[in-house]
C-alpha cells in the first residue's frame, strides 16, 4: 500500500480548487544549496485573479516577479519550511507553505527521478471553527516500515498531550487522524505535534514524523475600535485640516480580506470626511461653527472584506469637539444710549454699556475692551470694562462745562482682547448722548492762566495789569472780589474790587524766586454767593542793567619761579543777562603803578601778569571792570606773590601755603590742647576763690539764740499749701525723679539767709531751710510726709550717702561750731529766724508760729534723748540759748 510522490526538483506543483484553496507544498531539494538555485516557480492554478507580487517569509530566499523561487545565499538544510505570500491583481492576499526536505544523494544529479516516501501524509490544514459532526477524519499517516513489519501509531504533543488536549486522535492500527472538535484559529494558528511507529514488541521501527496542522482562517470576527475616538478641531479651520485619526483591528489572520478595513461616515457628510482605508478624519468645509454646535457626534462604521455586503461590521461614535476662535465681535444692545452727567464733577461713573459676544465667555475672545473713538479729544472721559458684566463703564474725570457744551456726543468702540479672525466683521460703534446738568458755578479766570510782561525794578504802585473773573451764569464779574493767594516775594498787591494787579515790592529777576525769568502767583476770586475761582497769573520778567560784574576771587596767589613774570586768571560775572553782561570790558584802574599790564582777555575774564618783576608780598591791584554796556565800576584785587615750591597739575604752588598745608592735625591738637589748659587754670582759680572763708557776723533779730525746737509731728503751717520736695545739694529733679551726684562737691546757689524752700513731688511734703555760712550753703531737712519719692525711690536714695539727712545736719553743725568759736560774744546769727502764720489743726506739736516769737523759756530736756548722733546738735542748742538768754 505504499504510495510514490513524484515530486520534481525545481518546480512546486500546487494542487488547487476552482475555489483557489491553497494547501501546503512539500519538495525536495539537495541538502547543500548554492546561491541562486531556483527552487521553484509560484502560479496560481485554478484562480481567475493573476498573480501580481511574491513576497517570502524566509530571507534566504527570494521571489522574482515572474513567481520563481531561488535562493540567496548559499546553505545547507535538512528541511525547512517557509511561505510566499502572493497578491493577485484584485489586491487579494493569498498565502502558500512551501516545506522543503532533503532528499537522496545518490538521485541528486537526477533532477525528476521518483523516489519512495518513508512517511505520509503532507502538512495539511483544518478550517477554523468547522461545523459538527465530529469527529472528522483528516489524513491518514503512514510508515514505509510497515512493510516489513506489523507496526501500530502513536501521536503526542500539541493539541494531544498538551492543551488544547485530545482534539487530534489517531487510529493506532491504520493511522488515521481526525479532529474531535471546532478549533479558533485566533487562539490556535497552528499545531505541531509528532507521529512514532511500533512493532509488537513495542521497538520503534522508525524515526518519528513531525506533523504540522494548519488552521485556515475563517472571517468569524468583527472589526473593533482602538484607541480615542475624541477628537478637537478649531472652528472656522480651512477645509481638509486633519482632525483626527480612527482606528480599528480584526483577529483574524492578518493581510486577508478578512482584515481588510472599510471606514465610512455614516452623519455629518456635510461637515466631516473620512479615508475609507486609513480612518483620518478631515474637515470638509472651513464653515464650522462652535457656536452652533459646540460638540459633533459622528458614527463611523467599520466593515470587514473591504466593505463588501457579506463582510462584518461594527460602529461607534466619534466625538468631534469645536473649540472656540474670535470670530464674534462684541455687539451692543441699543443702536443709541444717552445718559447725563452734572458738570464740574470728575471721576464719577456716568453709565454702563451692556454688550453681548457669543464666543466662549471668560476668555480673551469674550472679553471687551471699551474706546470713546469720537467726542473725546479734550480727554474728558475714559472707559473700563466690568470683569464680571463684561459691561463698558464710561467714566468722566475731567469736569464738563454746562455753559460751553450743554450736550456732548460721544461715539463708543467695543473691541476684544485678541483680534478676530476666520470673518470680515468689523468692530462695532454705538452713539451716546451725554447730557450735562447746569449747577451754579464759582466765577472763572478767563484766560485761566494770564501772562504779563513786566521790567525788573519798576516802581512801586505801577498797575502791570488786571485779572477779572466772570460769573458763569450771567458772564459778569458785577460783585466779584479778589484776593491773593500765592505770592513767594510779596511783590504784587490786588486790588479786591478790581482785580488790577500793583507792584507792592521791588521786582527782581534775579531773586531766587524766580525761575527761568518767570514769577507766578495765583489769585481767588470771591462772588456774592462765597464761591470761588482760582486763577493763575505768570509774570514774565524782563531784564535791566542792574548788576555790575563782579569779580569772583579777589583774593588770588601768584606763584613766582626764578626771574619769570607771572601771571594770574582774574574771573568775574555779572548776574544780568545780555545785553547787560558778557562781553566784560577790563582795564588797569587809574591809580596803579605801572608794574602789572593785562592780557588774553575772554568774554568774562582776563590774565593779569607783572609788567616788571616783582618780590614776594602783598599788592593791591585796582582793575575797572565794565558790561557790555559801559555799567562797571573800579574794584581792588588783592594779589599775593610767593616763591614756588613745587608743582601739582601743571600749576605752581607757594611754599607758604604748602607749609600752612603741612601743618595739618598735629597744629589743631596742639591749639585744642592749648585752651583746654587755660580752662583748667581758670576753674581752679575759681574754685579758690570761691573756698575762701570770709567771717560773718550772726545776726539774731528775735533774740532767741537760734534754739532748735522738736517738730518732726508738726502739721504742715499756714504758709505751706503744697507738698514740697527735698532738694540735697548733688541732686537735681529730671522728669518728676530724683538724679543723684556727689553732694559734697556742689554748691547750691541761693540767696544768702533765705529760707522754707518749697520743692514739689508726688503728694510728699518737706520743708527746708537755706543757711549760709562763709561761703558754703546748706539745707537743714524739716518735715517729711507721705510718699515724697514714690513707691521704692527713697529706698534707692537711702543707700546713697549724698542723700543721708543725718550727714548733711552734721556737716551744718560742724560749720557752724567752728564758726561760732572765731566769733565774739556779742555776734550776731546769719540764720534768722522767719515768722509763720498758723499751721492748721491737729498737730500734736501745735502750731510752729511760735518759733517766730519766744514767749516763755521752752524746755530743752528732750534733747538728751535725741541719740549720740544730736548730742553736739544738744550742746549747740544749749549753749546758743543760754548765750541768748
């Protein structure tokens, strides 16, 4: 039962139904191949399409246009397998394995010798998804060592032994393979599994058979969508600009009619249109709108076969998105808008302007912008745009004048941010009627700035002329007063009725008050009704031969270098103006010596050089020196020649001023130093004199020996209203807070013998009393009350011993022994004794009024109880009394 395949060596016969089902071809060909070895030639028999183009899967082979297959290198096989893919002229793709095995070399130089097969089938393919019933038997396989033995098959692998498993089995007896079951071929292209043969004995008696089962594709799958299918697109965009592209895929095999992809439009025709192979979307019409449809929805359908009736199809929906582009210009609700304005008023807001654009709102082809494009050239108004209205705000910020423009016709623009595009319109205008209400108006300049010319120095009371105001309403000044109310230099008085405008002052251009010849002042005018006007007068002056030249340095150093004449620049000025200046004429006075001479005179100076030579000193040189005009008068140039030292610059410098120079630091030290000790040698001898102790006799009027009586719990006396403040000597009152310093070392000027010093701080209360003894003043403390020094002060003054009451009493008693023991008995005390009125209720002392007249002997025991500190202050007091007595 063996059957011979007769297969020549350098042709492939394919074996073809009128319906040009392909199937695989096997041929055999020597195992070494050289390059360009023709393999066979590719036709399709039994099609009614020709063949156009061949293309192999293999690179080492290669298809010529006439459909031989050759190699392109030199190789060597066993088998090999590959396909050529042919395209008939009606742009169909069909695909044919070509499956190569080596065959006998001893036949190889025998180009058609047949030769016997080991093993059969061919490959061969199943169709995918085939219909029941199942199973179906397929080919048959078989071993040329069957022949010799009684042999039974097995099969494994792909779609046997592994998944998809058992949807191939065989008959083990007489091979025949069959297919249990449909197979996708989008899951399974393809099945590669492998035949063995045995004996009885289970010897395998021949080498295994690799069988490949190709699955033919079926179009049993739609084509889908991939990908976005949103696409945006400016309106108004010139016609085929490129939206967008759609694109779609088919599982089945692909370069098949049954991917073969037809898109097509099935909405929108008029505004959109599509590649029916590649699915770019393009615009067909450069009207799109986004104002009349924001969003397009096209549905597309995509159609397997090439479009054809019988291929399969789905659709979707793209969405075309039109985004916005200025192509609307801002429109205005009215064809005319009036509004009215009260004059004289700037800066307020006169009406809204409402406009409608139909371009995407809140962006810059919405947004408006405002312009008065007529009606403004005084610049009276101006426009701005409401961010959330998008409406025109006309505003007026100059004041309008009922009496001149009663009624003001404006023209408004409205216009976008960004220029309009994809139309011809134009910016839109609109008229508006802005009336202006009449109000009752201060008087008015006319001119509102007056200009006058007037000469310098004109004389007093001259009228240089009259600045009037008018009423707006009746156009009279009947009743209008002015008066001045600027005037830098006082020069110019107003007459109030009048208005005539008099020199007050000397008018002088060259006053720093003026400015580029130009004075100004300005003037109110008053009517009836107090209201006001304001207006400016600016005065021109002109100039006057006023000013003689003047020579800037008289004063000058001329530096004298071996027997050379020198000379020196001599400038001067004159603050008239031409003709009245520049050119200076200079001449030599008439009362000089002869021994200077001038040259290279220039508008406004002059080189004064020695006419002889000339010795160190000081010359007077007298130089006349006159305008343009003649106006001049004779001045003295004080010139001093020196000898040179050195040169800085060019220019020679004299020894004495660089000697005066060096002198520098060193010579001002020297003179601080100087006078601060003549200070000091004058304190001192202050301060000498100052100390001398000059006796005094002590004078007692009252007789009473200057006794100290207790009074440490006296109420305050009649003459003492107010609470008074201690003040030490060494201590001053800064801010309402007491400031220490060394008592001892100030003395404190007061009027010899004066006393009850009153000092105020706070609600405290102490009394002190001046005495003077030699030339040292001293306070005795009186009474202290309430809190003097407030809160924590007195603590601080307690730990000062400038402040101890106690020192200060020692050092008054210790001055005034030593006095009392220089003295005769007869003296008389300098620390008389004041009289006092009543010192008020309450005190458990009573009154102190009785120090001023000593009634009867007190008694002076209490002394002895006073302390160690009051025992020479005892001894005092006793002794002064019985002194006294």
């Amino acid at each position: 039962n063996e059957t011979e395949y007769h297969i020549a060596a350098c042709r492939v016969l394919f074996q073809s139904a009128a319906s040009c089902e392909l199937r695989p071809v096997l041929a055999q060909v020597p195992k070494r191949l050289p390059a360009g070895y023709v393999i066979a030639e590719v036709t399709l028999k039994g099609c009614a399409a020709k063949p156009v183009a061949f293309t192999s899967s293999d690179p080492d082979f290669t298809v010529n246009t006439d459909g031989t297959i050759i190699t392109v290198r030199g190789l060597e096989i066993t088998t090999k397998q590959f396909s050529v893919l042919v395209q008939d002229e009606n742009r169909s793709d069909w695909k044919v394995d070509i499956i190569l095995s080596c065959k006998d070399e001893k036949s190889s130089s025998v180009a058609h010798k047949r030769t016997k097969r080991r093993w059969r089938p061919l490959p061969f393919s199943i169709i995918e998804n085939d219909s029941p019933p199942f199973p179906k038997e397929l080919e048959m396989i078989s071993s040329d060592s069957s022949v010799n033995y009684t042999v039974y098959y097995q099969i494994s692998g792909q779609g046997v032994t592994t998944d998809p498993k058992e949807l191939f089995i065989l008959n083990k007896n007489t091979g025949m393979l069959s297919v249990t079951r449909a197979v996708d071929r989008e899951q399974y292209p393809q099945f590669n599994f492998i035949a063995r043969v045995f004996d009885v004995s289970g010897r395998e008696t021949d080498a295994f058979l690799p069988i490949t089962v190709n699955v033919e594709d079926k179009n049993d799958n739609a084509p889908e969508f991939i990908g976005s299918r949103f696409f945006t697109v400016e309106e108004r965009c010139r016609a085929g600009t490129v939206i967008g592209q759609v694109n779609a895929t088919d599982k089945d095999q692909a370069k098949t009619p049954h991917t073969l992809i037809k898109f097509t439009l099935h909405n929108a025709t008029d505004m959109f249109s599509i590649d029916p192979f590649t699915g770019v979307i393009t615009a067909k019409t450069n009207t799109l709108d986004r104002e009349a449809q924001e969003k397009v929805y096209v549905e597309i359908e995509i159609r397997d076969m090439g479009g054809a009736s019988s291929g399969l199809f789905s659709r979707g929906t793209v969405v075309i998105t039109l985004t916005d582009v200025n192509d609307n210009p801002p429109t205005f609700k009215e064809k005319l808008y009036k509004a009215k304005v009260q004059e004289n008023q700037e800066n307020v807001l006169v009406t809204r302007i409402p406009v409608e654009d139909k371009d995407l709102v809140n962006t810059s082809n919405w947004k408006a912008l405002f312009e008065v494009t007529k009606g403004n050239e005084s610049g009276n108004f101006r426009m701005e745009t409401d961010p959330k209205t998008n409406e025109g705000l006309l505003y007026v910020i100059k004041g309008l004048d009922f009496e001149k423009t009663p009624l003001v016709k404006l023209e408004i623009t409205a216009r976008n941010e960004v220029p309009l595009v994809g139309t011809d319109t134009k910016w839109l205008s609109v008229p508006l009627e802005l009336s202006v209400g009449d109000e009752d108006e201060g008087p008015e300049f006319n001119p509102a700035i007056l200009y006058l010319k007037v000469k310098e120095n004109v004389a007093n009371g001259t009228i240089i002329g009259t600045y009037k105001a008018l009423d707006p309403e009746n156009k009279n000044s009947n009743g209008i007063k002015y008066y001045k109310m600027t005037d830098p230099g006082n020069w110019i008085t107003v007459v109030e009725n009048t208005g005539e405008l008099k020199t007050a002052n000397t008018i002088d251009r060259e006053s720093p008050l003026v400015h580029k010849d130009m004075y100004n002042i300005t003037i109110r005018a008053v009517d009836e009704s107090k209201k006001t006007g304001k207006g400016m007068v600016i005065i021109q002056i002109e100039d006057v031969n006023d000013n003689m030249p003047v020579i800037l340095d008289p004063d000058l150093i001329m530096c004298s270098k071996d027997d050379m004449l020198s000379s020196v620049l001599v400038e001067a000025v004159d603050l008239d103006q031409r003709p009245y200046s520049t050119p200076f004429i200079f001449e030599l006075g008439a009362d000089h010596d002869g021994k200077w001479k001038m040259k290279d005179a220039t508008e406004s100076s002059v080189v004064l050089e020695q006419a002889v030579a000339l010795p160190t000193g000081l010359y007077s040189v007298p130089l006349l020196v006159k305008d343009l005009q003649g106006f001049g008068k004779e001045q003295t140039v004080n010139v001093r020649v020196c000898t040179c030292e050195r040169e800085e610059n060019g220019v020679g410098i004299c020894g004495a001023r660089s000697a005066s120079s060096s002198l520098g630091s060193l010579g001002i030290l020297a003179l601080v130093l100087s006078g601060l000790l003549l200070l000091l040698l004058s304190l001192l001898l202050i301060f000498i004199c100052s100390t001398k102790r000059d006796k005094l006799y002590i004078s007692d009027d009252t007789g009473t020996g200057g006794m100290l009586l207790k009074s440490n719990t006296e109420a305050p006396g009649e003459e003492v209203k107010d609470g008074a403040l201690l003040m030490i000597p060494g201590t001053e009152v800064v801010d309402g807070s007491l400031q220490s310093g060394l008592m001892e070392s100030k003395n404190v000027t007061s009027a010899s013998g004066r006393y009850g010093q009153q000092f105020f701080q706070g609600g405290g209360v102490y009394n002190t009393t001046t005495q003077e003894f030699g030339t040292e003043k001293f306070y005795s403390s009186g009474r202290y009350d309430n809190n003097l020094y407030g809160n924590n002060t007195l603590q601080k003054l307690s730990n000062r011993s400038a402040l101890d009451t106690w020192k200060t009493n020692g050092r008054y008693l210790d001055r005034k022994l030593a006095y009392f023991g220089d003295k005769e008995e007869g003296r008389y005390a300098d620390d008389l004794l004041k009289t006092y009125g009543h010192e008020g209720m309450g005190s458990p002392a009573g009154s102190v009024g009785c120090c001023s007249n000593l009634g009867e002997q007190e008694s002076v025991d209490f002394l002895n109880t006073l302390g160690p500190k009051f025992k020479p202050l005892a001894d005092v007091c006793y002794t002064t009394n019985r002194t006294g007595n």
